[in-house]
C-alpha cells in the first residue's frame, strides 16, 4: 500500500472530532474523569488475554522477536541469521506468508475459554510489529490481506459472542515508532524502501512521535472501534509519552460517545499514568495491589513467564498459582486478564487449555466466590508477603493454607462472605483469624458451609479464629468457606408508610 496522500485523513479527523465533542463526554480530563467502569466488567472478574501474530511463525525467544532479530549481539539476532539466512534474504516481513493458520478455528477457541469460565476475550489487534490481525483499511500488511487471509478478531469476534462472552481488543500499535530501528544499524531489509510501510518509522525511542504518526494512530484505533465494537480496549505502556496526550482524551472520548450510541457500556485499559485518575481502568502488567483498590482495576499476566506468546519450553505457572492470583485480584476489587499464545498453525497448545481448563473446573465449583463480589473490610490475611507492583510474577508465590482472601456477595438469598485459602490446608482444619470473636469484625451467622462439601462441616468459633474442619480432598489450594450474615432486625418506622 503506498502512502496515503496529504490531507487524506483530514475529513475523518474532522468526523471523529465532531463525535468526540458531541456527548456525553468531551475530550478534556475533567468531563472523561466522570467515566464509571461497567457493572458487567466489574462482575465478570475473569477474561482471556490472546498474544498470536508473525511472531507466533519463528517462535523464538519471545513475541519481541521482530524486534530482537534485528539487535546485533542477542540471542535472535544470532539465531536468526543461523536459522533464516541474512536479514537481507530473510527479514521479519518473510515470516508473514508462512503465517498461514491452517488450524485456526474461532469456535474452538471460543469453547476452551468459555468453559475455562472466561467472561470476556481480547485478543491482540496489533503488537507491536505493526501487523494488524483485523481486515483495515490503513495497511496491507494485515491478516485479511496476507499470511491467514482471515479476519481474526471479527472471526473471533463472532465466536466469543455467540458464547455470549464479550469481545475486546487490544492495540500495541504506538511503540512501532521505533520497535524495528535496531534494523537501521546495518544492512538489513528495514533500509529498503519497499517495505517502509510495514517496518517505518523505525524511529529512535528518544524522539516524541510526530502528528502524522499519532495522527495514524488514532484512526487506527477508531477504525478498530468502529469495526468491531469491543467493549474492552487495552493499550501498552508507551501511550504515556506525552505527545500521545491530545489524542488520548480525543480517542476516549471518541469511544465513550460511541459506545453511548451503541447502548454499550466500554472499557479503556491503561498502564502507569497514561491517563487521568478514574478517566478509565488501571491496569497492573504480571502485577499485583498490596490492598483493596477504591476503584475497579485490572492485573494483565500470562499462564507462562517465558513469553507472552507461544514459544517451545514455556515456564507455565501452575492452576492453583493461577487460581491464587485470581482470588487474590478479586478480593482487591480487581479483574484478572490472563493470556495464552496459540501455535502458529492456530491450535491452542495442550498445556494451556489444560491449565484453562483446569481453572474452569475449580470455578464451577468455587464460582460463586469471584464473580459478582465485591470486596470485604480486609482483603486477606496471612503470613505471606505480596510485592506490590507491576512484574511481580517472575518466580511461583508459595502460598500457605494460612493465607485467606476474602470476598462477599449479595443476592435474593442474603450477604454471602467468602474465605478462600491460597495454600493447601495441610492440617485439614481452616482458621480464618478475622473471623474470631475477638477481631471485632464479623457478627453472628447463619449458616457455614465449604464449596464442594456434600453436606454441613464440623466448626468452631473461638476468640483467635473460625475454624472449619474441611472434607476430606477439599484441603487443596482453593478451598473456600462461606458463610451467611444474619440479618438485623429492622427497626419499626413510625411515618406512617410499611
């Protein structure tokens, strides 16, 4: 696709002015700071992340490789040139037509995430590569036009709806200013003018993206938008640089209209301090809170450390690790997003639909104590200490039975509190501290039971703790009590009205 003309863009810019001003929101920091996330993001705790592109083709080091291939002295740079040849015979752009996807097939996918008991999918529109997995408008080089020839998150779109998941999207697009620059350093098929509209601008990280980038940005984002609706859109770190500002508040409010027309309540995911407190959710990447959050927020992590994308060895975390870092994001009034990379060929690896599966299985039975909660007074206890922070999750956390996270739920039946051990319970016997008499913290209850017991459990209530004896097998990592508050008497009224 040869560039497009000067002024070629003016007459939509102008549009997506227009819908960014007209209502209920205005592209400034003090009308977007009224933006509320939705009660379904809220409730659904739980979505799917999908890192799958070019990258997924040489499946080497990790989805950075567009990037590294090209840094003399790395290991992909090293393995590149052993494996393909020299970066003037066989450059990242090579690794398109062999990204054929032969197996790709969203209703499969769509399935392994639905029964894992995923809410919602966001797949990745754009990494950083600068190849879109959606048909636009804006490039040729997308997975409409090359490689799979397929529109991959519309295709999908229509998969995870028909689950009645909700569809996001997330764009990596603003680093491409300089993701492919190593390139620029030595003879390489990002000098050749040819293929300037899929590696450009390969710019230096230090130099501020100039308006016809961040002007391409934004459109590009619109586009996505417009196209596919996504209810969720999550972006990378380097919208923070500040030329980004102005388009920012231009795109949210963009989007915040929009989605108003559309009757759709949306989601802005962001890193850092790329956008205004409470102008949209903040998102932790492999992170976690030390406390309960005032707003709903997000933690962005991956069933492997290796990579985000699929890559052979992956490190993969455990089920109950990943059971842990959901309950633990939940009961600090956040989400968990968590990603899988599939194969190049489009399967999803056996490993990860194992691990989501297995997560799907501890939810139909503990589902109930993360979807539709809300925090407690306290969000845990526990001798474990969590760094706060964001990549935090570089080695396994070893969790103890002692370690509880609370959560509490509402519904026609009464206020439902919940305590799930992190740990395996290894004395059989669950004591809740917070829950003793002498914590001053929980009233009298109703009832006591443990999610997945046939019947009622032996119990006692002592001044230091609660404790519950757990059934044999329900000892493991994810053993939760719950109890049922007792309500309160209602005073009589006296006006008159009943």
């Amino acid at each position: 696709m040869s560039p497009r003309p000067v002024g070629a863009d003016d007459a939509e810019l102008a549009r997506v002015r227009e819908v960014a001003s007209s209502g209920p929101y205005e592209p400034t920091w003090e009308s977007l700071q009224r933006y509320t996330s939705p009660r379904w993001y809220g409730d659904a705790k739980f979505g799917v992340f999908i890192h799958w592109g070019v990258y997924s083709v040489p499946a080497f080091g990790n989805e950075w490789y567009a990037r590294t291939m090209y840094q003399q002295g790395t290991k992909e740079f090293e393995h590149h040139v052993a494996t393909y040849g020299p970066h003037t015979e066989f450059g990242y752009k090579d690794f398109v037509e062999r990204f054929t996807a032969p197996e790709f097939d969203p209703a499969a996918w769509a399935a392994v995430f639905h029964r894992a008991g995923a809410q919602f999918v966001v797949p990745v529109a754009e990494h950083h590569d600068g190849f879109a997995m959606y048909a636009t408008d804006r490039s040729s080089w997308n997975a409409a036009e090359r490689g799979p020839r397929r529109d991959v998150v519309g295709e999908l779109g229509e998969a995870v709806r028909a689950r009645g998941m909700v569809l996001g999207a997330s764009s990596h697009r603003a680093e491409h200013w300089w993701f492919m620059n190593g390139g620029t350093q030595f003879d390489s098929d990002v000098n050749d003018p040819e293929f300037a509209d899929f590696y450009g601008p390969a710019l230096r990280e230090e130099v501020a993206p100039n308006e016809q980038f961040l002007e391409d940005w934004l459109l590009r984002t619109v586009e996505l938008v417009d196209r596919h609706r996504p209810q969720v859109v999550w972006f990378d770190w380097w919208i923070e640089t500040p030329a980004f500002e102005p388009y920012l508040r231009l795109f949210a409010a963009y989007y915040y209209n929009a989605a108003a027309r559309w009757g759709r309540e949306v989601v802005i995911n962001y890193k850092w301090k790329a956008f205004a407190d409470g102008s949209a959710v903040y998102d932790v990447e492999r992170g976690a809170l030390q406390g309960i959050h005032p707003r709903v927020w997000q933690n962005d992590t991956s069933v492997g450390r290796t990579s985000w994308s699929w890559v052979p060895g992956q490190d993969y975390k455990s089920v109950p690790e990943l059971v842990a870092e959901l309950v633990d994001v939940v009961a600090k009034n956040g989400v968990l997003l968590l990603n899988v990379g599939p194969k190049a060929d489009g399967t999803l690896a056996p490993e990860e639909v194992e691990l989501l599966h297995g997560i799907g299985r501890w939810l139909d039975v503990h589902g109930e104590a993360v979807f539709g909660t809300h925090p407690w007074v306290l969000a845990g206890e526990g001798p474990t200490q969590l760094a706060a922070g964001s990549f935090v999750d570089a080695t396994a956390r070893e969790y103890t039975g002692e370690d509880v996270r609370f959560t509490v739920r509402e519904d026609p039946t009464g206020t439902h509190l919940y305590a799930t051990a992190l740990g395996a319970v290894t004395s059989g016997t669950l004591r809740v501290r917070s829950w003793g008499s002498a914590a001053g913290l929980l009233d009298e209850f109703d009832d006591l039971r443990v999610l997945g017991a046939d019947g009622p459990v032996a119990s006692r209530r002592t001044a230091d703790a609660l404790e519950v004896d757990l059934p044999a097998g329900l000892a493991e990592p994810g053993a939760t009590v719950r109890i049922t508050l007792r309500e309160r008497p209602v005073p009589p009224r006296h006006d008159g009205l009943h």
